[in-house]
C-alpha cells in the first residue's frame, strides 16, 4: 500500500529540511575561519559546502538512530512522519520568528515524537532511545565542547608562548585550514544524517517488507548530501554578503583549538549515533576557547540560551508535531503541506516588514563580551551579521581612545619623532 | 536506570575527544614551538637537527591521527 504521491511530497520536504539545515549552520564551520582570517569567506564556503557533502557520504550511524532508534518504526505510516516532520520545520520557522534560541536538530525529533504519539501513543516512542541517543548527548555535548576547547587553548598558548605572535598566526592560520576542514566533514557527518533518517523512516513506512530491515539507500545518501552541501553553499554567500568589511578577530591559536574541539565532539557523537546540534557543540568550543586563553569565565548569557532551547525545543515541537499528525487526520496530509507554506510565506512576508535582529539586546553586555562571545552569539542565533556589528564599534571605540591619546602625547610624539 | 544514560559511550566522548580534540592542537603547539620557539636557532642561524626531527614528528603524528580517524569513522560497521 505505497502512496507514491504523499511519499515524494515527504522526500522532498525532508530534503528541503536538509537545505535549510545546510543554509543555516554554515555559520559553524566557516565564522571562526573567517574570523581568525585563515580562509577568504569564499574559500571558506566551497571548502565548507564540498566537505559538507564528503561528510555525509561518511558515516550512517546518526541516520539509523533517528529511523530505528527513537520511535517504533512498526507504528509509523507516512501521515505520522509528514506530520512529525513538518512539525519540526513549522516549530524551527516559528521560533526564528520570534528571535526564541532553538535546534533544528531537536526540533525535528521533537516533531516526529510528537506525531507518533498523537498517532500511537506512548508504545510508539522509544523512551530509553530518546532519552539516552538524544536528550543526554544534547545535553552533554555542548558541555564537552567547552571543557576539550577550554584544554586545548590553554594547552596551545602555554606552549606557544615564547613564539612570536607573526609565527603564531601564520602556522596557525595554516593548521586552520585541516581543523575548519575536519568541523565541515564531521558537520555532515551528523546533520544530513537526519534527513537520511526522517526518509528511511518514510520509505519504511511506506513498504516494511522491501525497507523494514535495509539500512540507507545510496539514492538517499547521495540526494541528502548534495542537499546540504547546495544549502551550505546558499548560506554562505547570505554570509559573504552580510559579512562586508568590518569583522571580530580572533587569534588563529584559540580558532585551532576551538575547531578541533568541535570537530572531535561531533564526529565521536556521530560514531555512536547521537544526532546533536551542530550548532551547540560549536558555540561551546568557541566559548571554551575564551576561557583557555584568559581565564574569562563563561558567558552565562550564550549558555542559559543553548540550555533554553535544550529544555524547550523537544516538547514544543512534539506537541506541534502532534498538531500537525492531528490536522493531517481531519483534513487530509496535504493540508499540513498546506500549513507549512502558509507559515512560511507568513514569515517572509513578516520578515520583509521587520528584519529580525539582536543587535540591540547585545549592546548591554557587548562591550566586555570580546571576540569569542560575539562569534559565539552569532552561532547560537544563526545570525552572521553579529560578527560586523561589533568590530565596526570597537573600531570606533579605539579611533576614539587614539584620537585622545594622541591628542595627551601629541608634544612627546614629536619630540621622538625629531 | 542505564538504559536512559549510555555511560560507556558517552565517557568514550569525554575521553576520546580530550585526548584528541585538545591533544592534537597541543602537539601541533609543540611543533610549532620547536621551530619558532626562543633558543629554536643556534649562533649559525639555523635550527638543529633534533629540533626539526622533534616538530615534524609532531606534525606526522597529527596528520596519521586525523588520517586514521577518518579512516576509523568511514569504515565503521553501521
């Protein structure tokens, strides 16, 4: 009993997913290269968006968790996973909207819990899978992140203290180019995974016999990573084009250690299939970075973020996954097509109105903030333009403080210079 | 109960990711110090033999970990 029609329609929407996953998180692999100015941001986004692409190609665990491992595949029929998915999508659109910290990640294993469970109750969900494959990893990772980064800058600057700053940011800025390579490979590694997964799951649902016990079909790789790797490509150039001139800086030591960190906490999570945000392990190493190098403390702010959208996104997005399961029901699953369209044409159109920005609620703690936090909120917020707002005032800040300063030593100067 | 946490593999994280996601940049560092470090070049100019051998024992070492974990992750059995 195939429903060719509806299983396309799911196909592509999970591929669509795919591409708004790539387009969104390419801030994570290419900011902190682009900050340390290791790569030219066109560099930075081919060599993002090809290595996407070889990622996915990689490893499979990450999609046999989401097919196999949090709900039961017996109960779910394509409605279940047309409702769970743009669920997920729905919830992501909606918090973007509304400027809410979120994962779309979590969202979309939100999205589909919530639709089973609408559909087949509690028996549906693999609780222990959920909790122990998701929700902890997802926890944890972040944490992880902070502490490996942490280590690592600390180790790295003590030991290259003694090198003069030109060396360090020329070898540096070279050793970048591996560890920003290794953050795109393992980026793919785990995010085009679910899409691989949510599209197993459908094809499952649609034929058991043929799919019940197959693992990931090499159409299906291969689509869902060219997918991402057009979307990273798509959200690199909105990166190029908000980025300008004016840019944070980052040293290359602490955008070494920082990328290495992330690239090792997600490709191990991804070796034992834990689908986590991408995006949250790659704000904590940036965070970690910070604390190595000058003992700053964490930046309670970005955290208590990650944590929200930790605590919130899952249930939030069940229960809209649920909805949508519901509305699929009484009125048929293409009127959840329907909805998700509606939604998103709501948000441009809003968005077209009222451009969605930070960069006021940032001003407070902006100024002893620094380099990672900025580059950090940026990551966290998907927002790349939180990278110029703040060298253009710090710019100013030091035109001032040298205008002064120069104005104090004005008489010295010249006589020095004589 | 264990099944909602699995504490073996996410050890396996913490470990396994401290000893390359911080090792790998910290040996890196190490080989980098080597060459450009102070006392890095003799009265000639030049920097002695032990200390080259040193830093790209240090570079091979990371360049075979990355290689090899690669490796590990595309040929794991899923």
């Amino acid at each position: 009993m195939t429903e060719p029609v509806l299983l396309v329609t799911v196909v592509a929407t999970a591929l669509a997913f795919d591409f708004t996953n790539g387009f969104h998180d390419t801030g994570n692999a290419m900011a902190t290269s682009i900050a340390t100015r290791a790569l030219t941001p066109k560099r930075a986004v081919l060599l993002s968006a090809s290595l996407n692409v070889v990622g996915a190609l990689l490893s499979l665990a990450v999609a046999a968790t989401i097919a196999k491992g949090i709900v039961d595949a017996g109960v779910v029929t394509l409605d279940v996973v047309l409702g769970g998915l743009i669920g997920g999508i729905v919830w992501n659109l909606l918090t973007w909207m509304w400027g809410l910290p979120s994962s779309s990640s979590h969202a979309l294993v939100g999205g589909v819990v919530g639709a089973v469970l609408a559909s087949a109750g509690a028996h549906g969900v693999l609780w222990s899978g959920l909790v122990a494959k998701v929700l902890i990893p997802a926890l944890f990772a972040p944490i992880v992140a902070i502490l490996v980064a942490a280590v690592g800058t600390w180790l790295v600057v003590r030991s290259t203290r003694d090198v003069s700053e030109d060396t360090n940011d020329r070898v540096f800025r070279w050793g970048q180019i591996g560890s920003a390579s290794l953050v795109s490979l393992a980026h793919g590694t785990n995010d085009a995974q679910k899409s691989m997964g949510i599209i197993l799951l459908a094809l499952i649902a649609s034929d058991p016999v043929r799919y019940g016990n197959s693992t990931v079909p090499l159409w299906v790789i291969l689509s869902c990573a060219v997918a991402m790797g057009l979307g990273t490509y798509t959200g690199g150039w909105r990166v190029i084009r908000t980025l300008g001139k004016g840019l944070v800086e980052l040293e290359p030591r602490q955008g070494m250690a920082a990328e290495t960190s992330s690239a090792a906490v997600i490709l191990l999570s991804s070796h034992f299939g834990f689908p986590l945000s991408t995006t949250h392990v790659a704000t904590g190493s940036i965070l970690g970075s910070g604390v190595g190098k000058k003992g700053a403390s964490v930046r309670w702010h970005i955290a208590g973020r990650m944590f929200i959208a930790w605590l919130v996104t899952v249930p939030s997005a069940a229960f809209v996954g649920g909805a949508c399961y519901g509305l699929g029901r009484v009125a048929g699953p293409y009127s959840v097509f329907g909805l998700l369209l509606v939604v998103a044409a709501m948000i441009v159109v809003r968005s077209r109105r009222k451009p969605v920005n930070h960069k006021n609620v940032n001003d407070a703690w902006e100024a002893k903030g620094g380099a990672e936090a900025a580059i950090a909120e940026s990551l966290v917020d998907h927002d790349p333009s939180l990278l110029v707002v703040k060298r253009k005032k710090r710019k100013k800040k030091k035109k001032k403080k040298r205008k002064k300063h120069d104005e104090e030593t004005e008489d010295v100067n010249v006589d020095v210079q004589e | 109960m264990s099944g909602y946490i699995e504490w073996n593999a996410l050890v396996d994280v913490i470990v396994i990711s401290l000893i390359v996601g911080a090792g790998l940049p910290a040996l890196f560092a190490l080989g980098v110090r080597a060459l450009a470090g102070t006392g890095s070049r003799n009265d000639a100019g030049r920097i002695p033999r032990i200390r080259v051998t040193a830093a790209f024992a240090c570079f091979a070492v990371v360049f075979g970990a990355i290689f090899s974990a690669i490796v590990l992750i595309g040929s794991g059995h899923h």
